[in-house]
C-alpha cells in the first residue's frame, strides 16, 4: 500500500513538473510574442491593412527664351484597379467602360496585363475626364478596388507650334521598363517620348514619392492613412530653351497656306536654336496621358505625315544654296580667287564631252565673278568651277565639312546628310564606275546629294561667322558641341557674303525680298526632285543692321513650292525682319519686304539707294 502510494506521488509530482514546465514555455512564447516580437507583428500588422501606392512627380516646365511656356502641368485623373483575381479585374474593366470612355485596342492590352498579374495597381488611364471621375465616384461602392488619384497631366501651350520641337509623351513601355535609366520606374509612369521631352528626360522627369491606403482583409481600399509617414515626390527640373515662341508664332503666320515644308533659325553668336518649325505638324496634347492607339494610327496614316519633323529628319536635294558650299570648296583649295572669271562665259549651257549641261537661264549671264555668279546664281560658272575642284576632292572636302554626318543638336532623332563618301558610292548604289561628269550635278547641289534645312543651316552659320560652326542648340545650359570649321580666309568669306548681298540687290534673284532696315543676304534655290509636282523652293540668308555682323541665320525649305525667290525667299525675310525689329526694338509691320511695299504703294526710295549702301 505504502508502495503503491510513493509511485502515486512520484507520477503526481512528475505531473506537476510536467505542467510547470509546459506552462514555462507557453509563457515564454507569449512572451516572445507579445512583448518580444511585438514591433514585427504591428509592423506585420500595418503591411497587412496598408498598401503604398507611388505618386508621380511633376514634370519639368519648358519655357522659350523669354519665359513663355511651352510646356507645363495640370491637374489630372488617374484610375486604377488594385490587383485582384483575373477573372474579378476583368469584370470591374468591362464595367467601368460604362463610364470612362476605353478604346478596344486600349481594353486589349489591359486585359493582357490582367492575365500577366503582378503585385501593381493596374493603370486603366492617366487622363480621365472630371465627369467620369464623378459617376465612378459616385459608384464607388460598385468598384471597390478601384483606385482613383489625382496626377499631374502634361499641357502643352504652344499646341501644334511646338508639337515637332517639344515632342509629347506617353506610358512607359516593358522594353524601357528593363533599362538602367529606368530602373525605379513602374507600369503607369509617363514619360518623353519624342523632342525635347525625351533628350532631356532625366532633367524633367524628377522622382516619385510615396503614399500609404489603408485596406480592409479582402484588399479592398478603406481610405487615405496618415499614421505613416509618406515620401514627398520630388519635381523635375525646368528646362529654358534657346527657342523663340514669338518668331515661331510669325513664322507659322507667314508660311505659305496648304504646303509642307520647314523654316530654321540660329543665333548667329552662339549658334543657338531660335526656330525649328515643320509644317504640317499635330497636337500633342492628344498623346499627354496613354496614347490612344487609333489616333495614333490615324496620324501614322495621314499622307502629309504631321509626325515628320522636316527641319530636323527631313533630307531633300540643296538646290543652288549649294552652290555657296562649291565656292566654300574652291576657295579652301585655293583653285579659283574671288575675281577670276570662268574661261567660259554663259552663254545658256555649257558642254562637257558628249553632255550639254543647261544653265536656268537659257539666255545666259555672260562672264562672271564669284560675287556675280552667286547673285546670278549662274549654273555655267559653277560647272567649271566643280570641274576645277575634282569630284574626288569635292567629295573629300565635302565630307571633310560634315555633309554626311549629322550636325549634333540636342534632339533624340536628326537624319545625317546623304552625301557620297568616296567615288566608289556610284558603283555600289548605281552600279557603275562615276566619271568625271558627275562633278557638273554636285556642284549645283543636284545628284546623289541630300541635306536636312538644320545642316543647311548650319553651313550658313559658318559662314556668318568666322568660319567655324557650332552644334546647333535648343538647351540654354547645355554646352554646343564642336562642330566644324572652313578653312578659308577671311576676305574670302566677305566674298561670299557679298555675293549673297548681291542676290538681294538690283538684278538679283531675290531683289524683291530685301528689307529696309536691315541688310539681308541670301541664295535662292529652285530644286528638281525626281517627283511629280513643282519643284522645291529654298532660300538660305543671313541677317543684320547695315554695317554690323549678321545676328541670325534662317533656312526655309517648302516642298514642291516651286520658286526659291517667290515662295522661300520673302518667307526668309519677312521672319528676319520681324526678329530684328523686336530684338532692337522697332515697330513691328505687316509690309516687310520691297515686293509689299510696291503692292502697297509705300516709297520704294530705299531700294533704289541699296548698292551705295
């Protein structure tokens, strides 16, 4: 019995170790838990009933050279769906479409997202209407996971002024998604896709911040949370531009109704971008948000192509203004001296071997200098001179200069000139070994030779200066890149200059163009194009008060316009008098050049006095 009773007791002391024991480390765990482990479980906690949610910094503003806007934001709405099961996101898309307007193509590539999941917010649109954010607003109950934000919305003031110049931009795609410039970015985020917009991205674009929802235990959003603290996004930087909005504005005012074309214009001292205009263009506001994939499609398949930016990609035959690159050429050489004349007079056509190769004036212009050459703009003079100059060595110096290269402006797309590289070029393209000949076409700016209106430009810059020729510039911090120099003498380029201030005096191609107030000097250029139409119209010039240095450069190239000096020519001058006229501050006029005042009946005294001047 006594026995019996000992191993009772030892089993019951046993027990109640046991029980000590197990009651230990219940207590520990709790204490673990409670008190131990009890920032983790809040924390745990908050992630649970708390979503971050990114929100988007404003863009940069863009301004012009005077401050005016060119770029800017306004308040906007984005909507998302928080992620939940496929077939629940699917739903809730085709519901909404009820009230915000998303076309089929959009809604497609919406629901590819849905089946490819991730842990993000899916972003149905960055640009919804007021109204539709009231209605859904007001449903909000039927759209539980719905996610309505404000964010910023991309303006562009200038509308279709700058569309070409400031570009637009867009949703962010998967392929910029994977590279290191974007490596913090979202599905959602808008960024630059064209112009100045996607150069400068990194200035504008600016860094995001961070907000917290709070969410219920089906993932649906309950409302705002301040208990933690957020992360402020940070805006972009505003970018200046060398660009002036004023004479942008003329310029779309004076060019030619119904025709394509562009009109460039540099500050002469800095080489600066004052003007980059491409007719026709488009409204990039329609592309501030999501781009509407039909409107993109309507714009791609417009035969005028409005997305072209012809000043910058746009690459057709130079024309006679070349003929201002030849006598550069020959000059540098040293094969011709300003007061030379051609062994040949013109007479309407010159003879090479078996070929007659036509002058634009069949009567001729007789025996010229280089000065009297260019204001005749005299085909004849310039065979022989190419032919003095070699095609080898044309096509040597040409290159040299950067005619088959692009000029380097701080833009993200510019078509380098097509320009042969060496004589092998024709037997390669054309399929036959290039004669000497061909120095005849190349030499007028005809041939196996094509310029953007920007190179042109930035050629005349050049010679508007003191031979050397900047990379043009839209950024008014950013350095000009080197761009390139002719080695000629400075008399040399005088008597160049003063050639193109003969073709804007009596007997000129151009005499009709000329300014009172301001010494303009130019070329003319009537262009075949191997197309069917008129032919294209240029004029190169450069201007300035009299007796002073050139101040601007301007290029005017207007396809099929079909006459250099009726069509390009008083576009040039009138955009160069109304920049001068603001920048010394004169009266602005409507009657600009000396055709205007004959029409208008003004005194023409002015013009009759122009040599003596």
């Amino acid at each position: 019995m006594s026995r019996r009773r000992n191993r009772h007791s030892v089993l019951a002391n046993r027990a109640r170790m046991a029980v000590v024991v197990l009651l230990g480390i219940l207590a520990a765990v709790l204490f673990r838990a409670q008190v131990l482990r009890a920032t983790d479980w809040l924390l745990q906690s908050e992630r649970n009933r708390l979503r971050p949610l990114t929100v988007p910094a404003p863009r940069g503003i863009i301004r012009d050279r005077d401050g005016r806007v060119l770029a800017d934001n306004i308040p906007g709405y984005s909507v998302s769906i928080v992620p939940d099961q496929p077939d629940s996101m699917l739903a809730t898309l085709r519901r909404l479409r009820e009230h915000l307007d998303i076309p089929g193509g959009r809604l497609d590539a919406l629901s590819q997202q849905v089946r490819a999941g991730g842990p993000r917010p899916l972003l149905v649109t960055g640009d919804a209407p007021f109204d539709a954010v009231a209605a859904l607003e007001e449903r909000r109950s039927g759209f539980p996971r719905l996610l309505i934000e404000p964010r910023p919305k991309r303006r562009y003031p200038a509308g279709q002024l700058g569309a070409h110049v400031i570009g637009y931009v867009g949703e962010i795609n998967e392929v910029e998604l994977g590279q290191p410039e974007f490596e913090d970015a979202e599905p959602g985020w808008i960024v630059g896709r064209s112009g100045v917009e996607s150069h400068y991205e990194s200035l504008l674009r600016g860094n995001a911040g961070t907000r917290y929802v709070e969410v219920d235990a089906a993932g649906r959003i309950v409302g705002s949370f301040g208990g933690v603290q957020g992360v402020a996004a940070d805006p972009g930087e505003d970018v200046d531009l060398n660009l002036d909005l004023e004479l942008m504005e003329w310029i779309h005012q004076v060019f030619p109704d119904g025709l394509n074309g562009a009109v460039v214009a540099l500050d002469v001292e800095t080489g600066g971008v004052l003007a980059l205009y491409s007719a026709p263009a488009y409204d990039p506001n329609v592309f501030a948000g999501v781009v509407d994939a039909e409107e993109w499609s309507r714009l791609v398949a417009n035969r005028q192509s409005p997305l072209y930016h012809r000043a910058v990609t746009g690459t057709y035959p130079p024309g006679s203004p070349w003929k201002l690159v030849t006598a550069a050429i020959a000059l540098d050489l040293g094969v011709v001296t300003p007061d030379e004349h051609m062994p040949v007079p013109c007479r309407g056509a010159y003879a090479y071997g078996n070929r007659v190769a036509g002058c634009w004036d069949s009567e001729g212009h007789g025996s010229l200098d280089l000065p009297g050459a260019i204001q005749h703009s005299c085909n004849v003079y310039f065979y022989q001179l190419g032919l003095r100059i070699g095609l080898a060595r044309m096509l040597g110096v040409g290159n040299r200069m950067g005619f088959g290269n692009q000029c380097g402006i701080d833009l993200p797309q510019e078509s380098g000139g097509i320009f042969p590289e060496s004589v092998d070029f024709w037997e390669r393209r054309f399929g036959y070994r290039a004669q000497e000949g061909e120095v005849l076409s190349l030499a007028i700016g005809q041939g196996p030779n094509d310029q953007t209106p920007l190179k042109m430009a930035q050629f005349l810059l050049a010679i508007a200066r003191d031979g050397s020729a900047p990379a043009p510039t839209l950024y008014r911090e950013a350095e000009p890149a080197e761009g390139w120099r002719l080695d000629i003498r400075t008399e040399h380029l005088e008597e160049i200059r003063e050639g193109m201030r003969r073709v804007m005096q009596p007997g000129g191609t151009a005499h009709l163009s000329s300014l009172e107030h301001f010494d303009l000097l130019g070329k003319t250029g009537t262009v075949e194009h191997g197309g069917d139409g008129p032919e294209h119209a240029w004029f190169t010039g450069v201007a300035g008060p009299f007796g002073d240095p050139p101040e601007i450069v301007l290029v005017a190239m207007v396809e099929l316009g079909g006459s250099g000096s009726a069509v390009a020519a008083p576009l040039v001058a009138k955009a160069a008098d109304f920049y001068l006229r603001g920048k010394h501050g004169m009266p602005r006029d409507t009657i600009q050049t000396l055709r205007e005042y004959f029409m208008a009946g003004r005194n023409t005294a002015w013009a009759n006095t122009r040599e003596s001047r």
